[in-house]
C-alpha cells in the first residue's frame, strides 16, 4: 500500500508544476504580442502639419502648395477639360531601351523639351490628368545616367497623362551617401513647389521597359520595379521594395517617409518595407512582364559602400519609425537649379548648417 499512496501524492504535484509552466509560458506569449501590436499601431494617425523653416519663414506645406503651378493647362478655348482617362490611350507596350549611344542632354531637350515647362514640369493638353506626380531621383555624379533616364522616361510619363514634376536631389559633396534622406528631401521640397498627391521614388539607373507599368500612386504603397534584367527578370525576395516605388502623400506621411540614418549602401528600402507592415499596409505590384526594367550597368559609387551596420538597423524599425524620418529631418540647400528637363536641387545633408536656406521640419499631430 505504501508504494501505490506515493504515487497518487506524486502525480497532482507534476501536473500542477506543468500547469505554473504553461500559464508562465501562454503569459509570456501573449505580452509579447501585445507589445508587437502596440508597435505596429502607435501612432499611426497621418499628422496635421508639416511646418517648415524656409528663410526664417514657417510654412505648413500640408495645409497648401507653397507656391503651386499657375501656368494655365493648355485645351479648348472657354471650355473646362474633362478628367483623363483611366488608361491612358496612346500606351505602346514593350519599348526598346538603348543605352550604348553618345547621346547628349541637349539631345534630350531638343527631343522632349518642347512640351515641357520649366523644371522638368508637364501636364496633358487634352485632359486633366488623375494624379499629381513629383519623381524623386537621389543623385550625385551620375549625369550619364540621368541623360538616359530622362531620355526614355520624360516619354513615357507624357503618353501616361500625368501632371508631372522630376526632381533631382543633389547630394553635396564627397561624404558617405544617404539615398533614403534625398528621397525624404525630394518629397518636402516638391511639396514647396506644387501640391503633389503622389510620388515616385527612382533610382537614376533604371529604366522601365514597358510603358503600361503606371507611374502612379494606388491604395497601398507600389513597387514598381518588379522584373530587372540584372536580376533575369525575377523578384528577388518577395518584401523587396528598393528601386522604382510610388507612394502617395497620405501614405508616405503615415510611414513617417524614410530613415534618415543609414549612411552607405543597403537597408533602408527593406527599413521601408517593414514600415508599411506595421502601418498595417501591403505592398503592391504590376506583373512581371509589366513591371520590366533595365539597368545601366556601373560599378558601386566611391562614399557608398555597404553599411555595415544595415542588417542591425533592421531589427530597430518599429522602435525608431516615430523618431527617425519627416519628423526629425533637417538639412541645407545649397542651390535650387531649374533646367528644362527636371528641377536640380543641391542639398548638404549631413546637418544643418550656414551656407544656404536652412529646412527644419516639425510634426504637430
């Protein structure tokens, strides 16, 4: 009797250690659930005002353009143009796309320049368009590689019927290369010049090769370049949203833009995906045949070379979204240049400094 009476004693006080793990183990789970899904959704509101010091002037670029296009939009005289079609009609398809040429930037204004206004502006004669798009290309030395970009994709963007803008984001100087806070720059200097709702971030070294794929915003964040040569026409990871990639106004301000703080190469497209994932949006696509794109082929910039600390930033998004992006970004113009074929803006981005009209942004929700 004895052995059988110890074992009944036994088994209750096993159970009940196994029953003290689970409860620690199922508590332990869901506070750490509750702490990710605080992160993803705090505090996703799309703020008021985006207040910046320009030349000692404060101007809330949400609430209005600072100084918006008044140049009327050519049509019929003393008649108000309808909305532009929802597919554009004079759409080509597959393009050819050549860069081995000696082709000049004078050879692409005397191309597309005639229907251009200043700063690289257009916008449809025979309609008004969808979309207001500013495209935002972050760039330093690479001329050879603007001249072909602006070659094939002024076209392109006019047969789209977009009122468009092209904005080059100068980095100054031979510091280490900060791709992301340009892309931030580009959208809070186009929103000083016109009341953009959509905007296109491109790399200067792509170009797409088929001109279905829409440079427009949608109701969710776009990555456009889908299928590059470089990568045989395959998307590489399926959260991947580095090269060519659209978003809106409102959805861009939700993210907080990009980071300001990786310096070199890599990271902050895939720092701006986990973004959108927790603002509790998905990235869009074309297909694969849609979205094609070739590369000019270069070798890595000197003062870009890999960040090495991009994978670690990676695990830090949720925690800086609030604190690093639009609501900390600062930085000084050096000079604002208005070619026919696209707006040059040279920008130091290191930190604010003399030398130039200083930008300062601050959010109030």
């Amino acid at each position: 009797m004895f052995k059988p009476s110890v074992l009944t004693v036994s088994m209750p006080k096993t159970a009940f250690k196994l029953l003290l793990l689970f409860s620690f183990s199922s508590l332990t789970f869901f506070a750490v659930l509750l702490l990710h899904l605080k992160a993803r959704n705090v505090p996703a509101a799309v703020p008021s005002s985006l207040v910046i010091t320009r030349n000692n002037t404060s101007v809330n670029i949400l609430a209005a353009a600072v100084r918006p296009n008044t140049t009327p939009t050519p049509g019929r005289p003393g008649g108000a143009l309808g909305p532009c079609p929802d597919g554009p009609p004079n759409l080509l398809g597959s393009l050819y796309v050549e860069f081995r040429t000696n082709r000049t930037l004078q050879d692409v204004r005397n191309l597309v320049g005639p229907f251009l206004q200043q700063g690289g502006r257009y916008r449809p004669s025979s309609c008004v368009a969808r979309q207001k798009v500013a495209v935002i290309i972050p760039f330093r030395n690479r001329y050879e590689h603007l001249t072909h970009w602006l070659h094939y994709v002024h076209p392109v963007l006019m047969r789209q019927q977009l009122d468009y803008g092209v904005y080059v984001i100068n980095q100054d100087g031979d510091g280490a290369f900060n791709r992301a806070k340009l892309m931030n720059i580009g959208f809070v200097e186009a929103l000083i010049e016109y009341d953009y709702d959509c905007f296109v971030f491109s790399d200067v070294d792509l170009v797409p090769i088929d001109d279905r794929n829409l440079y427009r915003c949608s109701d969710h964040p776009r990555h456009l370049s889908v299928a590059v040569d470089k990568f045989n026409f395959i998307l590489p990871y399926a959260t991947i949203f580095g090269g060519v990639s659209a978003l809106s106004k409102q959805q861009f301000l939700k993210v907080n833009g990009f980071s300001n703080t990786f310096w070199g190469w890599g990271g902050e497209d895939d720092d701006m995906s986990q973004r959108i994932s927790y603002r509790r949006m998905f990235i869009s696509r074309p297909d694969s045949v849609t979205g094609r794109y070739k590369m000019i082929q270069h070798e890595r910039d000197s003062h870009n070379d890999p960040n090495p600390r991009r994978v670690q930033k990676l695990t830090e998004t949720y925690f800086n979204i609030i604190k690093d992006g639009l609501s900390t970004l600062s930085y000084t113009v050096r000079e604002i240049r208005k070619d026919l074929l696209y707006t040059l803006v040279t920008v130091d981005n290191h930190r604010s400094g003399s030398g130039g009209p200083e930008r300062r942004i601050h959010f109030k929700k």
